[in-house]
C-alpha cells in the first residue's frame, strides 16, 4: 500500500514539473557555427531528456561489450563447477554402494572440472583406497594435507594409510601432527594415548588424558579411572626402581579409581609395610566389596607381617563373609578360605569349604583338591587324579581383554590397544555348553578318586609330629585266567609254618578296594574286531596293470568332418565358428 501511494505522488510530480515548464514563456537560441536554433523551453527541455536517455543506452552498451569476456569466462567457470559437483556427488554415491569403476570415473571427471575443490581430492582419494591403489591415495592425501583447509583430513588419511603398511613410528608422528594442530581431534589423542602407553610413556600419557579431558573429549568420570590406571601403571613399573614416586602414583590412583584391583593390592602392600595396617584393610575391603579377587585376598591374608597361618585363616574369613552367598563373587571367597586353611593345616575346613564345588569343579578348585590330597594324606595317586581332571575342568575367572586372556593385569589392550580393557571374567571359550557336560572323568579317575586314601598311623620310635603311610591290607586278588599258550605251572610245597603267630592286620573302616584287573585276558574275553562300515560312495580306484580307458574318446570321423559341437550349432554362432572365429 505505502509502495502505491509513494508511486502516485511521484506521478502527481512529476506532471506538476511537466505542466510547469510548459507553461514558461521564451526560447532558447543554440548557435553553433553558422548553425542557429531557437526551439521554446518545453521542446529544449524535451530534447535534453532524450540526449540523456540516448548517452545512458550508448554507454550500457559499451559497458556489456567490454564486461562480455570476463561473463563468458565466468558462464564457463559455473559450468564446469555444476559438473564438477555433480560428478563430486555421484562419485561419493559410487563409493558409499561399493562401485569401483563408476567411482574412479566420476573421480577423474571431477579432477578435471573442479581441481582445486577439496571434495574432488577427498573423492580421489577413496576412490584409490577403494580400488585398492595405496599409493595413489596417499598422494591425494599428501595433497590434502599441504592446504589449509584439507590438512587435518590429508593427516587422517595418511595415518590410516601408515596403519594400513604396519608402519608405527610413522602413524604417531602424524597422529602427533594432527594433535598440534587441533587437540580437540578424538582420533588423533586417542592414537597418542595408546602409542605412548604402548611404549610404557606413562606420564606422557597422563598429559595427553589431561588434554582430552580440557577439550571435553571425556567426561570426569572416565577421565579419573583412565588416570587411575595409568598412575597404577607407572607405579607397577617404578615399584623396584623408585619406590617414593610408586607409593605416591598408587596412593594418588586408589583415590581416583578405589575399586581398581591392582591398585588396591599394591596400595595395601605400601601401608603394610609402612604398619598402616588398618588403612589397608581399607584399601582391600573397599575393592573387595566391588570385585573380589584371590589378589586381594592374599594382600589382606598378608596385611599384617609376621601373622601365623591361622590368623591369616580368621582374617580371610572375615573378609570373605563381607561377600553374601548369592553374588557371583562369593566363591573367590570360598576358594581364599580353602586356601588359607591348607596353609593352616586345617584341612577338614578346608574340606567343608570346598566340597559345594567338586561335584563340578574348576581348574582352581580341582588343583586345591590335588594339593589337599597331597598335604593331608601324601596320597599322589589321588592328588594326580585330581591335577589331571583340573586340565579337563572349565577354567576359572582371568584378565580378559578384546578375546586376549593374561596371566596379569595390563592397562592396555595389547589386541586393539584401549586403556582399562582387561577385565576379570571368565574366559568365552571355556563357557558352558548345551552340547554336554565341561568335566569328562575316565575310569582311571574314577578309580583313584573312589579308593579311600591311605592312613596315617604313627609309629612308636618315630619323632612327634612324623608319620608313616601304611597301605592298607587288601583281599588277595583272584588268579588270572589260564591261557591255551601259558607254560605249565609247577606245584608249590607248603611253605613252613612261623614259630610265632602273625597278628591279623586290622580291618579297614573304609569299603573295600576294588579288584585289580588282570593283566591278561583270554581269548573269549577279547571282542571280535568291529566290522568296517561300507562307504557311501566307492571310490573307483585303476589297477596297476589296467591300460585305462582313453581319455579323449573314440574318433569319431562324422566329427571330424563337419567339426566340434560349437561348429555344429546353427544360427549366427555357428555361421561364426565355421569361419574361424
């Protein structure tokens, strides 16, 4: 509204102008020469507007002409950018569904028409890598990373290329590169981190994680565990070499992360020695509550030097009770008790702790058995019977990390190398199965696990505290069946009587041992050999003097006259194949 109202007073002055100077009186005389005009003020001024409008169209149409090239140069600039887009475009959908041939094609087109657009080099580049041209792509990146705006990406790509060639030093100088230029970059700290925890840089990787962590690349959360570890890290190393700067890593460490296992048993090692002993049960209780661990339960069985092995027994049991029985770590517990209790010597506790868990032991449970065994009653039949089903039994919790199974905790990964990966799992291949029972017991286990063990009797003229394994008395065994080859057996004379009684050897409180098997067997014993079974498909096998059958056939003149099948085949094809094509 306002737009036509201005138009219409602009109307109404410029017809008050015009009427204006129509109606003033006089001429205007020009002379030029010998030439004189007079016209009147309204013709004069008419004239004037007219020359004006002529000089302004001259002049617009001297200026197209000269600003002609320059549009023209500028029209073909635009085209060949559109198509340089569009090949941008294109080529990057090629190479998002895999198409190698059309990528490398829109790659070129774009190389041609936009040569300088950073999307031309980023397209070349994977283009390469997907053609599987190193070489190629690491120029294109190289390319990148020489501009200004492409050169964090040049610097990516070139470290993913050093990664790809097992090239390691080369990968951190680029990675170290990029994190000059831009310490906000994830993938760069994350790749200095681990390069410098793999080379063992624990205070360079402190830094880095403090750099991370003041570009918000982690929250404080993560960043006091991470910290936590690699302070543990540095203090596992430093433990022997420089014991100041190891108690003030870990002490510093157990803070951030208390429920690091090795920081724990590490920190509780120091204030044990330092008669901190309190403090230390502390240290221990807090990461046992968390997860219980045997490391920690012999840094608590150890807190307090000088201990005998029952006192380390009651101290153990304490801590084990702070775990209830429906947590998954409460046979870490159990299985410290036992261990202790061997220890101690109290081996009927030792038995009552561990006997929920032989049914279907572990490898742990099963070696504590054989121990046991060994300790209580000297018996190495039966403490081998147990060692040889601990290989079979299912494996225990261990430092797992990425598949990767240690012996000891690391801080990284050695499989993908990421910071705090190991954890104390059990394995996934020893994980139960549907497929049948973990434990497969022989008959030779068998045998010594349900033989009662030997006793122990004490002798007379022995020391205290000394005994001697006596075996128990047996029922004589029945005689072997005679054999169709044996030799004949001569008769015995009854051999003399004693002059004094043998005393009968007591009777065994335990059942009775089981016959031994002979050592021969005859020949109705022995089973017939079990027939092979017939082959589903019998293989056709040439005797050495069999000529065989000719390979190639019979000739055939007919075929030779007219030519092979293809030559026979009608149509174009067979027109072609006559003619030697």
């Amino acid at each position: 509204m306002l737009r036509i109202v201005l138009f219409l007073v602009l109307i109404a002055l410029a017809g008050a102008g015009a009427a204006w100077v129509a109606d003033q009186p006089g001429n205007v005389v020009l002379t030029w020469g010998g030439w004189r005009a007079s016209p009147s003020i309204p013709v004069f001024v008419l004239c004037l507007g007219i020359f004006a409008v002529l000089i302004v169209f001259l002049w617009s149409i001297l200026t197209m002409i000269g600003r002609m090239p320059g549009r023209v140069r500028r029209r073909r600039h635009e085209k060949r950018q559109a198509r340089g887009r569009h090949a941008i475009t294109h080529g990057l959908l090629a190479i998002g569904h895999g198409d190698t041939a059309l990528a490398r094609r829109h790659a070129e087109a774009a190389r041609r028409h936009a040569p300088n657009d950073p999307l031309a080099l980023l397209l070349h580049a994977q283009s390469a890598q997907l053609d599987g041209n190193r070489d190629e792509a690491q120029r294109a990146f190289r390319a990148m990373a020489e501009r200004e705006d492409t050169r964090l990406l040049g610097l990516r790509g070139l470290f993913i290329e050093a990664q790809r060639a097992d090239d390691a030093v080369g990968a951190v100088m680029i990675a170290e590169e990029a994190i000059k230029l831009s310490p906000s970059s994830t993938w760069a700290s994350h790749a200095v981190l681990g390069f410098r925890c793999a080379r063992g840089d624990w205070s360079g990787a402190l830094a880095i994680l403090d750099s991370n962590l003041s570009a918000g690349l982690i929250d404080k959360q993560a960043y006091r565990r991470q910290r936590g570890v690699l302070l543990t890290a540095r203090a596992l190393e430093l433990e022997t070499m420089d014991r100041d700067v190891a108690r003030e890593s870990v002490m510093e460490a157990v803070k951030l992360a208390p429920t690091l296992v090795p920081a724990a048993v590490l920190a509780a090692k120091f204030e044990s020695e330092a008669h901190q002993v309190r403090r230390a049960m502390k240290l221990v209780e807090a990461a046992w509550l968390a997860n219980p661990h045997p490391d920690l339960a012999d840094a608590y069985a150890h807190v307090k030097l000088g201990d005998a092995a029952r006192q380390r027994l009651q101290r153990v049991e304490t801590l084990a009770a702070k775990t209830p029985a429906d947590k998954a770590g409460h046979v870490e517990g159990q299985l410290a008790i036992a261990r202790a209790a061997i220890d101690a010597s109290e081996f009927a506790r030792a038995r009552e702790v561990l006997s929920p868990y032989v049914n279907d032991p572990t490898q742990r449970v099963a070696l504590l058995m054989a121990e046991l065994e060994r300790a209580e009653h000297g018996d190495s039949g039966r403490a081998r019977a147990w060692t040889l089903r601990a290989v079979r039994a299912r494996h225990d919790p261990v430092w797992t990390a990425d598949g990767y199974v240690s012996d000891r905790w690391r801080p990284v990964s050695p499989v993908t190398g990421r910071l705090d990966a190991f954890q104390w799992q059990t394995p996934v291949a020893s994980l139960p199965s549907d497929k049948g029972t973990t434990i497969e017991s022989s008959a030779f286990e068998e045998a010594m696990l349900a033989a009662p063990p030997p006793k122990r009797v004490t002798v007379a003229n022995e020391a205290p505290g000394e005994s001697v394994v006596i075996a128990q008395a047996s029922t004589p065994a029945s005689a072997p069946a005679a054999q169709d080859n044996a030799p004949p057996v001569a008769k015995e004379e009854p051999a003399v009587a004693p002059a004094e009684p043998v005393k009968p050897a007591p009777e065994a409180a335990e059942s009775s041992p089981v016959a031994e098997t002979p050592v021969f067997r005859t020949r109705a014993d022995l089973g017939k050999p079990a027939q092979a079974p017939i082959q589903t498909v019998i293989p056709i096998v040439r005797a050495p003097d069999d000529p065989g059958i000719d390979d190639e056939g019979p000739s055939d003149e007919f075929t030779e006259q007219i030519g092979t099948p293809k030559a026979q085949a009608g149509g174009w094809r067979g027109f072609w194949s006559r003619w030697g094509a």
